[in-house]
C-alpha cells in the first residue's frame, strides 16, 4: 500500500514581496551597468569586482523572482514537479560563471599589486559614491520587509554587502588620492573577490548537490530513521531517501514494515498520520511518500536500498 501524504498544498515559498525584488533587482542591474562603464573609465579593478559582486546578487534576485513566477505554473503530467528544478539550473550556471569572475579578479588583483597601472580616484570615486546610493536605496526598500520569506532576507543580507563593497571602492579611491598609493585598488579589489568566491563555492555545491539528489543539508535519515521506527506498530524501514526537488522543497519516500495486525483491524490510517505528524513536527519535511508494507512483502522485493 503506497500512500503519499503532502504537508501544505503549494510546492514552493509564497511569492509574497515579488514587487519589492522587483524594485530592487532593477536597482542593482542598473548600478552594475553604471559600475562596468565607470571600471572602463576609471581603470580600476575594485569597481569591476564589486561589479562582479553586484552581478552575483542581481542574479540571485532574477532567480528568487524567476522561481517564484515559475512556482506558480501548475504541474502537467510531462513536468509533474512543474519549473521548480530550473533554479537549480540557472544557479548552477550562474556560480559557474561568478567563480571564473571571481578568479579572473583574485589574479589580476595580485599582478596590480605587482605592477600597478593608473588609476583615475576621482571616476572611481564617482561610480563608487552611484552604487553606494543604489545599494543604500535597496536597502531601504527591504528593510521592512527582510523578514517575510527566505528570499527576501537573503536579498537583504546581499544589497547589505553590496553597500559595503561599494564602500570599500570609495575607501579606495579616496586613499589613491591622497596617498598616490594606487595598490589600493587591487587591494580593494581582492577584498571584494574574497566576499565573492566563498559565496560562490557554496552555491556550486548546493546546486550540484540538489541536481545529484543528495540529502538535504541538515536533515539526518539515521534521526529520521529512529523517529520512524519510533512510531507504535512499525517494526522496520527501508529504502529510506530524501532529496530536494527545489530551495526549501524536501521530498521522502520510505518503505515502512509494520505489524501484520494493522491489516487487520484498521490502524494504518492513523499510523499514516503519526508518521505525517512526525516528519513535519520534527524535520519539517511536508512532502512525503510513504509504502506501508507487512513483513512478508520482503521476499517479493529486489534488494533493498538503505
């Protein structure tokens, strides 16, 4: 008897604050145009990295909202999970591209230091002081709002970062102009490519991670596992997995071995929802599949998985 039970009824975050992403991802796209124009003008590489940061982060927000316009399509039978995974596509392409920009910067960064070419502080100071307005408005924008979902606390933290690396272009500048010290452009730029590349690891093996169908990170089958079998009339469980289909969207499947007599005097319903109740209370797993079976049913199966 396989029945699938499902937590809530929709398959991804609410979409709540679409507008406010909205506004400010077109903030930041237009400070990372401005910021590449005043990189070419200026000849600084603090301003293409913090352009570079700034594009991780527009990003981001054009996948928060892509996801959310896409978690609104209803599933078909050929896409039964619907558009959910092509996050974790675009994401995976994106680090991709943000770890070569990252690289790119952390090299040139250390060949400036060695050699360091000119440097116009005033330009540099100029598009600095444009991003640094953009970010600050950005933040404003989500500062009431940073805790109504996952995304928008998570664009908060970004524009919040973003303004500090725009900050440190400004630093920089100023520090040219009255030292003449133009390392600390490339010094300026290391910092930033420093925020970028761990950023950018992380969302790497998030991405591979999901694609590969690996456990969610921080959801323990062994724990799970003991809870299952905690649960009265269960005497086994096997072919336990759990993988994430999109962001914040856990799946588990189990084949779960119970006492012969529930068959008999009509106790599976309730011990579907004692296993529901379980895995939602305890590790807010909210879709989940679930293959009741007596202990007999073993010799009919393939081996078994773990």
């Amino acid at each position: 008897m396989t029945i699938e039970h499902t937590h809530r009824h929709d398959h991804h975050h609410a979409t709540t604050g679409r507008a406010r992403l909205a506004i400010v991802l077109a903030l930041t796209s237009t400070v990372l145009a401005i910021q590449l124009i005043g990189a070419v003008t200026s000849g600084s590489l603090a301003l293409l990295a913090d352009a570079g940061h700034m594009f991780t982060d527009a990003a981001g927000l054009a996948l928060a909202l892509f996801a959310a316009v896409l978690a609104a399509r209803p599933p078909t039978p050929r896409r039964t999970w619907g558009f959910l995974r092509a996050e974790v596509l675009a994401a995976g392409a994106q680090a991709t591209v943000l770890l070569l920009v990252g690289g790119f910067v952390l090299v040139e960064g250390i060949g400036r230091l060695i050699d360091p070419p000119g440097v116009a502080p005033v330009p540099m100071a100029a598009f600095g002081g444009v991003g640094l307005v953009g970010n600050l408005i950005a933040v404003a924008v989500l500062a009431t709002a940073d805790r109504q979902s996952l995304n928008l606390r998570a664009a908060f933290l970004e524009v919040v970062n973003d303004a500090l690396g725009s900050a440190s272009v400004i630093v920089a500048a100023l520090l040219i102009s009255l030292t003449g010290w133009t390392r600390f452009d490339a010094v300026a730029s290391l910092l930033i490519a420093v925020l970028i590349v761990p950023r950018t690891l992380g969302l790497l093996r998030e991405s591979v991670g999901v694609l590969l169908e690996s456990t969610p990170p921080g959801l323990d089958l062994d724990a799970v596992r003991a809870h299952i079998l905690g649960v009265s009339h269960v005497v086994g469980v096997h072919d336990l997995h759990a993988t994430l289909v999109a962001t914040g969207l856990p799946v588990l499947t189990a084949h779960v071995i119970v006492d012969d007599g529930c068959f008999h005097d009509g106790c599976v319903p309730q011990l579907l929802d004692a296993l529901q109740t379980c895995l939602a209370g305890h590790f807010d797993v909210g879709h989940s599949t679930f293959q009741i079976e007596p202990a007999a049913h073993a010799e009919h199966e393939h081996a078994h998985h773990a």
